[in-house]
C-alpha cells in the first residue's frame, strides 16, 4: 500500500497541537463559564458551535441566519420585492413562543424543545399559518450534532431581536429536541381573560409577566388575514399583499410603539381595535391591571427594553425538566479558528485564524513559543495576514480577524502570546475536526498508542430529524502496514459524496478519548494525527 507522505506526521505533532489548542494567544483571555457543570475552555466543540452561531452574524465567517432578516422587513418567501406584510424577524419569535407555550410548571413537560416542527403541532388551531414551517425551513441550516433545532429557534429569536433594534438577550444552549408532539396549550385569541392568566401561569408567568410577554412579542407582526379571516378582512393594499394588520406602526422594529399607540388611543392592533371583540385578547390583557404595566411602557423605552430583554430569556430558557443548560454563552475576546499542523515535506506547517472581539487595538502582534525535542526554547514572531472583520447586534459590535502562519514548528510543546495579552493557563478542552471526502480514509496511527477503538463520525438525523452522529468504524489492521517505524496505517473505505463531513475519534485503553482537527479539508489531502498520547 502507498502511503501519502502528508498523512504520516513525526510522533510530536501531537503535542504541539495539544499546546498550541491549549495555549493559544493567552488562553486566561480564553477561559470564561460557559456551563453550569463545567467552565469553558477553549476548544469545546458544542460551546464553540453555539458560541459561532450567536455571535459571528455579519461578514467574515458568518453564520446561516442574519442575511435572512437583512432588512427586519424581509420575507423570504414572498416574491422578490412584493411587500408582503409579513416579516420573517416576527415569524422566528412567533414560532420560539409557540414550541415554549406547552410547558407546564407543575409536571416539567413541554417547553422550548422544537416540537413546534411536527405536522401533528401545526396543524393545531392554535398554531394557525404556516410560518412556523417558513421558519425552521430556514433556521434549519444552523442545527449539528452541536446545535439543536430548539437551540437553532433561540438563537434565531435572539439575532431578530437584537438585529431590529432590541436589546441584547441573554442566551444559553443546550436544549434537547422532543421526539414527540407537546400537549396543546397555546394561548389563542378567543380566550377569556381567566383563561389567558391561567395559561401564562402554566407556562411559569405572573399577570404582569403576561403583559410584559405579549407586548413584548406584538412589537414584532401581525395578524394575516388568511389563517384568521374572522379577524383581519382582505386589504387589497399592493404594499401589504397578504393582507397583514400590524400590531403597530413599525412591525419588523423592535420599538415601544406598541405600548405608545395603546396607550395614546391610536393603535390599529387587531387584537385591540377589532371589529370582533371577542378576539380582542391583547385588549384583555393589556388592561387586566389598569393598564398600570403598558403605561409604564409607554412612558420608558429603557423600561420597555430591560423588561423585554429578561422575559425573552425567560422564555427561551424554559425547557423540559431534567435538561441542564449551559451558562450565558458571552463571545470569546480572542478565539482561533480552523487550525491545522500540515506535514510538508521535512516541515510542519502551522496555520489557522484569529478573532479578536471588539477590541480597540486593531494592531495586534502574535509569537509563538515552543520547545523542542531536547527542552531549548524557541521564540517565532509570527506574521500576521488580515482575513476580514464581522459584526454582530446589528453591527453595534465588531470583529477583526487574522490569519496566523508559520512554518519549521519542530518541538513538543507550544503555545502563544499576544501583546496586551500575556497571560498564560493550562488548557483542557477537546478537540473537534472534519473532513469531506469520498474513498478511503488511510489513517497514521501510532504502535504504541494503544488504540482500543478507531472510528469516524457524521452528522445525521433520526425519523423524526433530530441530528444525530453515524459512526463508521476503522478496524485495526489484520497485517499493520507501517508508515515508519512510530507510525502504522488503518484503513476504512467510506461512501457519500465530497462535501460529507467526518471527524476522526479515538478511544484508548484507559478509557479516555481524543479527536483530530484538521479543519474542513480532505484527511488525504492534509492529513490527520491521532493524538493518541
């Protein structure tokens, strides 16, 4: 069997890309809880999914969801430039409150769980319209092994807001999606106010709560005629073709017009002012208390923002029983992205990006420090290349980051320093790796490794698309075909197209576990390291 020279690496890579992960640019800068079991330390595959998906929204290296509220306005799917009245930002809260609206505080069931995506759930009167499935046909694209549907509905509730004006909203992960429908209970209009109070005090609200909750909700949307036609009449407006009455003046902006018009006798709020009182329930509940709360609204914007802002959280956060979410998940001030050890020839090549977050010093420095095999420190200047910048909240909050090259890396231990930023700390987290590729996986595996089990992982999903890890395993050799005298190849042939993604494990004799990282490359191509040791 040929071997390709790039996958066979000398025995220390492994070390150095355990340092380097471990230490990069001041790992102290790195270090910050995110988990309510365990802080998180950089790299943490689940944490560095969802920490990517809430905060890189905009420009380099975004993720899957801003471009679809740019402008709040959009609807995706109406025609190209018809102003349809509908907004996709109101859809993606829309649907986040009606998967939480199940829950039920006396036996933990329901919740924010995305069973909201199951037929049996929309087609429910109180799930009238289709922009729940307009919604996780989108939000969609964000969900992993690392990132659920119910954690792709939150995050995407999160960017609408804050991308439309809205305050910052804290947000954590880790939910778990139902494998079932929920049982019935979201509030619908034609409820009495008894009803509505009760409902909300299911779901875990107060009578104030309430009103916080639904103002907060109806700064965003409307009502559309077709789903509630005993509600909203036709409008044969060509600038509001699906014939949407708002819930105020600037539906797809967060704002505290919704409590401002209510109050000044103004609103045009169909659930207010409509011609059927008996579907008037923001009216109900708007002035369950004398209208003391929209008041309060009406006269503080901050006021407005604060309290929405915590009851959104809330909202979000209100999950099953038994599922342990992580801490707020803040961004990382300076975060590598992508990094990879390339064998080229007689050097290792080391590369990969950095983010620095919303620093004031654009103008950053980074020298790599290692030791080599007999102990001699060594200390590389390493250049800089700018990669882009992106943003997020709206573009309140920026960016930069930069590529990191160097080549020659010989020793086993290595990490990094950043000026400004020169605290250093032992690292303990777990690798993550990809590579799309079709064929055979030929794998450098060291003899003395004691390799227990050696197998690739891609993401799936299950009967009723919850995302899932398919494991291929790699058997050990009946013959070892050397590569050198540290290193022994497995092989396993593998189907799929280019673009599927694998990452390599490992288990070892004494029961812990490691995975490569070599970015999304090919692991012929570029090669992969069992870091077995």
């Amino acid at each position: 069997m040929s071997v390709d020279p790039h996958v066979v690496l000398s025995a220390f890579i492994c070390q150095i890309l355990r340092n380097w992960v471990a230490k990069m640019l001041a790992l102290g800068t790195l270090l910050v809880s995110l988990g309510t079991a365990s802080a998180y330390i950089w790299p943490s595959p689940q944490l560095d999914a969802l920490e990517a998906l809430r905060w890189d929204q905009d420009g380099h290296r975004n993720q899957p969801f801003s471009i679809f509220i740019e402008p709040c306005s959009r609807d995706l799917f109406a025609p190209r430039g018809t102003p349809s009245g509908r907004a996709d930002s109101a859809d993606w809260i829309r649907t986040a409150y009606h998967d939480m609206a199940t829950y039920n505080v006396a036996d933990g069931t329901g919740g924010m769980d995305a069973s909201i995506r199951f037929t049996e759930e929309q087609a429910r009167a109180e799930n009238a319209g289709d922009g729940f499935a307009h919604t996780l046909s989108v939000l969609d694209g964000g969900v992993s092994r690392y990132v659920s549907i119910a954690d792709a509905l939150a995050i995407g509730t999160v960017m609408a807001i804050e991308n439309c004006g809205g305050p910052e909203i804290a947000f954590r992960g880790g939910r778990i999606d139902a494998g079932e429908p929920n049982t019935p209970g979201v509030p619908e209009p034609q409820q009495d106010l008894q009803q509505h109070i009760d409902s909300f005090a299911r779901q875990g609200f107060t009578q104030t709560e309430m009103i916080g909750l639904v103002a907060c909700g109806h700064t965003f949307g409307g009502v559309q005629h077709a789903p509630f036609p005993d509600i909203v009449p036709e409008l044969n407006d060509p600038n509001n073709t699906l014939s949407v009455t708002h819930f105020d003046s600037t539906f797809a902006q967060f704002d505290n017009n919704v409590a401002t018009e209510y109050i000044s006798g103004t609103t045009k709020n169909p659930l207010v002012v409509g011609t059927n009182d008996t579907t008037n329930s923001d009216k109900r509940i708007f002035s369950s208390d004398g209208n003391a709360t929209m008041l309060s609204f009406a006269n503080s914007p901050q006021l407005f923002a604060s309290t929405c802002a915590d009851l959104f959280a809330r909202m979000l956060d209100t999950v099953p029983r038994g599922v342990q979410l992580t801490e707020v998940i803040t961004p990382l001030p300076v975060k590598p992205y992508s990094v990879q050890l390339v064998s080229v020839g007689e050097k290792l090549q080391l590369s990969g990006e950095v983010r620095f977050w919303n620093m004031a010093t654009a103008n950053r420095t980074v020298t790599l420090l290692y030791t080599d095999r007999l102990g001699a420190s060594h200390i590389l200047p390493t250049p800089l290349t700018a990669s882009g910048t992106s943003s997020a909240i709206g573009g309140e909050v920026h960016s930069r980051v930069v590529r990191v090259q160097h080549h020659r890396v010989h020793g086993p231990h290595l990490w990094a320093e950043v000026d400004e930023l020169r605290r250093g700390r032992e690292g303990g987290g777990s690798g993550r790796g990809g590579s799309p590729i079709a064929g055979r996986f030929d794998v450098a595996v060291r003899t003395d490794a004691n390799i227990t089990r050696l197998f690739l992982q891609q993401d799936a999903h299950d009967s009723v698309n919850r995302p899932i890890i398919v494991e291929t395993e790699i058997p050990r050799p009946a013959a070892p075909v050397a590569a050198n005298t540290v290193y022994e190849i497995w092989s396993v042939d593998v189907g799929g197209g280019a673009s599927v993604a694998y990452t390599l494990r490992a288990e070892i004799a004494n029961g812990s576990e490691n995975a490569t990282a070599s970015g999304q490359q090919s692991l012929l191509d570029l090669g992969n390291v069992l870091c077995a040791t």
